[in-house]
C-alpha cells in the first residue's frame, strides 16, 4: 500500500491552504496476527469547514483516497461521519510479515520499518522497530503565519499485538491491552518499538502429549513386570514344609 506517503502529501498541502485547528485527523493501524499475517488500515476524517475550503481549491480528498487503491482488489474502503467529521477508511490484508515489511518499507516517511516474528520451542516473539521521520518534510512548518502542520493535524499510529505485550514506547489501550497507540510529531521524528509474546500452543500441546504417552507406556511397563514376577513367583515356589506334609502323609495310612 503506497497509501501513507501520498496521504501525507495531500495532508501537508491541505495544512498550507487551510490554517483551521484541529482539521484534519488520521489513523495507520497494523494489526498483527498469532499466525503471521497482518490486516493494515488507513482511516482519515475532515471537518465540514476543512473539506469545504479544500473543496474550494478544486480538491477532493475521498477521490484521491479511493483512487490511490482502485486497481487493487484485495482493498476494502468504508466511509462513516463521527460527529463533525467524516472518514474514509482503507484497509488490506496481508498473508505474511514479509508482505507487510516489502509495503511499509517503501513508505518514504518511516526512517526504517521492522516487523518480525521469532519462533521458539514453547513462546513465539513478535517485534515492531519503526521511525516515523517527519523533520524534513517540506512545508509542514509556517514560521511566517505563526501556525505549523501539527496545529491542524492529528495523527495516530496504532498496533495491535498478538498475545502478551511485554515490551513498547506507546501507549495502551484501556480498553484493549494488545492496542498500543502513538501519536505522530508531525514536525518531527516518532519512535515505534512493541514486542509480544505468544504461547506455542502446538508445540506445548505436542509436548504435553508425548509425556502422557510416556507416562502411560512407562505405567504399562510397571505394571507388565510387576505381574511378571508374581507369575514367575508362583511357578518357582517350592513346598515350604515337604516334611511335614509327608508325616502327615504317613499317619493318615497308618490310621487308615
């Protein structure tokens, strides 16, 4: 998705024409799935006042949205109104983290953009690095106007980890613990760093299994030679009293 890049663009021209607080809002989500895979989405929102000026410039901010992604099919774009304003929302899903990286790497805005997965016996560990660079960006400060980009935009970067969070610079959800949210300094640089943990689920499940076998196979053994010797017991065991029993013997004859 070449989607933040270009967004961007159309966001620091709109803050050039439109000196309105609080103007425009946006959201990049990556939400990270247990199996690898990932869902990205960006959500963008103006206010009546922004969208009619920029209408008045000859600008249609959904039109560009939507055709940045016309021509792929594997995009889906929702629109809905919150209040004041009114957002456009494009998302994507990936089937591995090597998609993502191949897609957000490209984005000319991040310094550098990682996700992995490493996959151990028992946990497997998923790791956001990402910068978000915006020091450089040409026109997103206006000294002479006494108004800068940050005034009138308010982005989020949000990411929903799978399983534990156990380390991150963003903040939590209350709501949801596994959605870290960071907001951008449009005038500036913005860490991203998050890693999670999940369980193997399958290996602890194939672990746990081949002890029961164990177990089992080791009761069976047990039990196998304990029943063995009472049966050899029982062959090899001599009378314990031959003597006797043939005294016995003798005066039941005698008697007789």
């Amino acid at each position: 998705m070449k989607l933040p890049h270009k967004i961007f663009k159309l966001v620091i021209c709109l803050a050039l024409i439109i000196p309105l607080a609080g103007c425009f809002k946006g959201e990049f989500l990556i939400d990270v799935h247990p199996n690898g895979s990932a869902t990205v989405a960006g959500s963008f929102a103006l206010n009546s006042e922004a969208k009619l000026l920029l209408g008045m410039q000859g600008v249609n901010l959904e039109e560009q949205l939507f055709d940045l992604n016309s021509d792929d099919e594997s995009t889906r774009t929702s629109r809905w109104v919150d209040g004041e304003y009114e957002w456009v929302k494009i998302e994507r899903d990936f089937e591995t983290l090597e998609e993502v990286n191949n897609n957000c790497q490209k984005v000319e805005i991040l310094d550098h953009f990682s996700l992995t997965r490493k996959t151990g016996l028992i946990q497997n560990q998923f790791i956001l690095d990402a910068e978000f660079d915006l020091s450089t960006t040409e026109g997103t400060s206006i000294d002479s106007l006494g108004f800068s980009a940050s005034d009138m935009i308010n982005f989020r970067y949000l990411a929903r980890m799978p399983g534990s969070v156990r380390e991150t610079n963003g903040l939590k959800d209350i709501n949801d613990p596994n959605l870290l949210v960071w907001t951008i300094n449009i005038d500036g640089v913005t860490p991203i760093y998050a890693k999670s943990v999940t369980w193997n689920y399958l290996n602890i499940g194939l672990i746990v299994a081949g002890f029961l076998l164990l177990a089992i196979l080791a009761i069976v053994l047990i039990v196998l030679l304990v029943l063995r010797r009472k049966k050899s017991l029982a062959v090899a065991s001599p009378d314990l009293n031959p003597s006797i029993n043939a005294v016995t013997e003798e005066d039941s004859s005698q008697n007789t």
